[in-house]
C-alpha cells in the first residue's frame, strides 16, 4: 500500500516539474534518486516481510516442533497402549481359550446330563408302563377271580370276596399299591389251592334246606366231597344230611348243595360223617367223589320235574338265543293263522253264489248280478264282478277288466307268503348260531379252567345243540304249514281263472 502512494507521488511530482523544468538531466538524477528511495522502501518493506516471514517460519517451525513432539508423545503412548492392549488380547485369547474349553467341557457335560435324563425319562416311563400294565392285569385276575368266586367252591366264600374286594380296591386307587393287590390275590389263589389238597372236620353253622343257622357236623375232603348232617335231631333223630355237588354246567355254579338225596345215600353220608368224628383211620364216602354220570343221574332223578319245569330247563340251557327262536316261533304262528283265516274268507267258493250268478247272467239281469257280487266280498266276487259289470260292452273290454282283476286279487292271496317262508329259513340259522355260540362259550370254559372230565364236555355239546334242535322244531311245521297255504292259494287261483273264464264265455259267445 505504502509503495503505490510512493509511486503515485513520483508520477504527480513528474507531471509539476516536466513543464517548468529545463535540465533534464538533473530531472534524470531526480527520477533516479526518487526509484533508488522507492527500491530502498521496497526493500525495507520486503526485509520487514522477510522478517515477518521469517518470524512466521520460526513460529510454525516451533508449532511443527510441538506437533512433532507431541505426535511422538502420542505416538509413544499409542505404542504403549498397542502393548498394554496386545497383552491384555493375549490374556483375554488364554482366558477364552481356558473358557471356550471349559465351556465345551460343560456342554458335553450338560448334554450327557441330557442324555442321562432322557434315558432316565425313557426308562421312568417304560418301567412306569410296566408298572400300569402290571397293575391291570392285577386288576383283571382279581375281577376275574371275583366273578368265578361266587359259583365257585362255597367253604370260605366270604373270607374270599373280602380279600379279592380289598385287593380291587387296592388295584384300583389313584395311587394303586399293586403289591398289596398282587399279594391278596395271590393269598386268595393259595387259599383255594388249600382247599383243594386238604381235608377238615368239624361243628359249623350251615343251612339244610330252608332251615337258616343249623348246627352240622361237616366232612370235607379236599373240593371233591363235602357233607353235612344236622346236629338238631332232625330226620327222625338221625339228623338231615346235605352234600356238595359239582353241577357240571359250563357256565354259573359250579358247585350246588343237594338235599334231596336218594335214601341209601343220605344213610352212607350221615354214616360217613359220625365216623370222622370219632377219628377212624379210615373213612369210606359213599360218593364217587370223580361224580360220574351214574351217581349224578341217581341223584337227579330223586325229584320228578313237573312238563312247565321241564320247558323251564330247556329254555334255560338254549341261552339268549332261544328268546329270538320263540319270537320267530310267536310270529311265524301268527302269520299262518291270518293267511288261513284269509284264505278261508276271500278264497271261498261257494256253489250257490256261482249258481246264483249264472241264472242272473242267462235271464239278462247284468245289473242285478253285480250288484249280487259286490254283497260278497271275497276274491270270486270281484272276479266275477269285473266281467259282469262289462257285460254290455265288447268282449275285448270284458277280458281287460278280467285281467286286471286278477292281478288286483293274485297278490293278496299271495302275501306275506314270502315272509312266512323266511320264518321257516331263519329259525334253523337262528339254532345253528346258538350252537356256535354255545360251542364258542365250552372251549372258553376249557381254555381258562380245564376239565378232565367228559361229563361236562358232553353236557356242554348238548347244551350248544338245543337251539338247533328248537331251531328245527319250529321250522319244520312252519315250512309244512307254507307248503298247505301255497297249495290252497294254487286252487283259489284256478277256481277263479275257471269259474272268470266260464262266465265270460257264457256272456261273449264265440261264433
């Protein structure tokens, strides 16, 4: 700034002095003196700017130095902070290094802990499945147990339904103490066993007869003899003797008291027991004690059966199936009775009505012999009817109106015919069903008890086979009572194709 006022000077004092001045030389040495100045001016102000910069140079040479140390400073610290963090990285690698593994070292532990837990689980719930299956195949031996105690053998009967009850209650629990359970039936089951391979005497409370709370004296040997003689001085003094049978049946009782026992038995009984009394060292029963068919029909035959007993019996041994044989019996019987009744009131042919009829057509009188037919309802009425009441048209007309009161009359003749038969084809598969049924129910029987004894596979044979046998007796009447109806129903519908035929060629004659 300071050389552009200097320079403007110059050129003002120039411009003053050019008019006026006569030496130009000396205005030369002016000029130059005054650039010499103005260099020097410029000079100082370029040393003062040199200064300056130099000054500046120093100032920014001490910041650089500064920066300089300080960015070593910090570079320093960063190096030291690089180790410090290096080393804390080694230590922090080592220290997941030692975790990693440990960490690995605990899962696999925590997933044998798994392992060992899921077999565990496994394990709990298979012995546990065990333990339910167990339990109930408790629970059925007993229930089954229960539902045979009852026909079974009757000495201790009591004792037994309380210990198989208590068991069943044991099984049966929220919590089931199937030990308990287990050890009652099997206590039961050995009880039963000890009946079977002992033998007792000795003064018990019993019923003979009707008669409750009699004092006997009672011998039993093992389950295949028991005997009882009252002690009250009954019979005559000698006491009323009692014994204990096995029935034979395959399904119920298997045992039964049997009172009525023929004289000469009760006598070897009543004999029998007073000498276990008296401790003999032997004892002779009068009983085969195997009950073979001999004994037993000697023992059944003592009491006559009235014939309503006797049905009684047999309709017993049929089971449940002889109740749909009856129902087939009842209906069968009441169809043949309706298509007897109705054959006999529709189907009747009666002489002086075709008579009657005849002498009405000869004389002309159409109207009156219809008239005559429809105060007879049956099926020769309508027939004849149908061939009157066209009379006055063609012969055509006449037999259309024949046959379509054939074909109204034909089937009620015929029905329930169809059904009727049924009845006779369902009554025998109805008895074979029972048989199989019954034949089903004996192998059960052999199945779970066994039996060495013919006696009662015969009589469960027999049994199967009374609804066969009920089967065919209801069946062959009633397949020979549909063969009577359907022989009559052929000679009521003859007599009416006759008698319609008859008259309407009487009515129409062929030229």
């Amino acid at each position: 700034m300071k050389n552009l006022v200097l320079i403007a000077l110059l050129c003002v004092s120039s411009a003053f002095a050019w008019p006026w001045s006569s030496d130009k030389k000396s205005a030369a040495v002016d000029s130059a003196l005054i650039l010499d100045s103005l260099k020097r001016e410029e000079f100082k102000n370029l040393q003062r700017e040199v200064d300056a910069l130099t000054r500046i140079r120093l100032q920014k040479a001490d910041s650089l130095e500064k920066l300089e140390a300080e960015h070593w400073r910090k570079r320093y610290n960063e190096t030291q902070l690089t180790e410090e963090h290096q080393t804390e990285t080694r230590e922090l690698d080592g220290r997941y290094s030692k975790l990693s593994t440990d960490l690995g070292r605990v899962n696999e532990e925590v997933q044998a802990s798994k392992d060992l837990t899921t077999d565990a689980e496994e394990k709990a719930k298979s012995d546990e499945g065990a333990y339910d299956n167990f339990n109930t195949q408790v629970k059925l031996a007993v229930e089954k147990s229960l539902g045979e105690v009852t026909g079974d053998y009757p000495v201790g009967m009591n004792d037994r339904l309380l210990r198989l009850k208590k068991a069943q209650n044991d099984a049966d629990a929220k919590n089931p103490n199937t030990l308990a359970a287990m050890r009652a039936y099997l206590e039961d089951v050995l009880g039963r066993h000890e009946l079977t391979y002992t033998q007792s005497y000795g003064n018990e409370k019993s019923q003979v007869g009707s008669r409750p709370d009699v004092n006997v004296n009672r011998l039993r040997l093992g389950t295949v003899f028991l005997g009882e003689v009252a002690t009250d001085g009954s019979a005559d003094g000698l006491g009323e003797v009692q014994a204990l049978l096995r029935s034979g049946a395959l399904q119920g009782k298997i045992f039964e008291w049997n009172s009525t026992l023929p004289m000469e038995l009760s006598a070897g009984i009543r004999g029998a027991v007073n000498e276990a009394g008296s401790a003999p060292a032997v004892v002779s029963v009068p009983l085969d004690v195997l009950q073979n068919k001999a004994v037993k029909n000697s023992i059944t035959d003592t009491k006559e059966l009235t014939w309503k007993e006797e049905l009684q019996a047999f309709f017993k041994k049929g089971g449940i199936v002889m109740y749909p044989l009856m129902l087939v019996a009842a209906f069968a019987l009441l169809l043949c009775l309706e298509r007897f009744i109705m054959l006999t009131v529709r189907g009747r042919v009666g002489r002086r009505f075709v008579k009657k009829v005849h002498s009405l057509v000869d004389e002309k009188r159409y109207d009156d012999a219809a008239n005559y037919c429809l105060k007879h309802m049956n099926s020769l009425s309508m027939v004849m009817f149908a061939v009157v009441n066209r009379a006055r048209d063609s012969r055509e007309t006449a037999e259309r109106a024949l046959q379509e009161a054939l074909l109204r009359e034909q089937p009620k003749l015929e029905r329930r015919m169809g059904l009727l038969a049924a009845m006779g084809s369902i009554a025998p598969l109805l008895g074979l069903l029972g048989t199989v049924t019954g034949i089903i129910t004996l192998f059960n029987v052999i199945t779970e008890v066994g039996t060495n004894d013919a006696r009662v596979l015969a009589g469960g044979i027999s049994e199967a086979l009374v609804t066969t046998e009920t089967g065919l007796i209801i069946a062959i009447p009633v397949m020979i009572l549909h063969g009577l109806l359907s022989e009559k129903i052929e000679k009521v519908t003859s007599e009416l194709y006759v008698q319609s035929t008859t008259l309407l060629n009487k009515i129409f004659p062929k030229a």
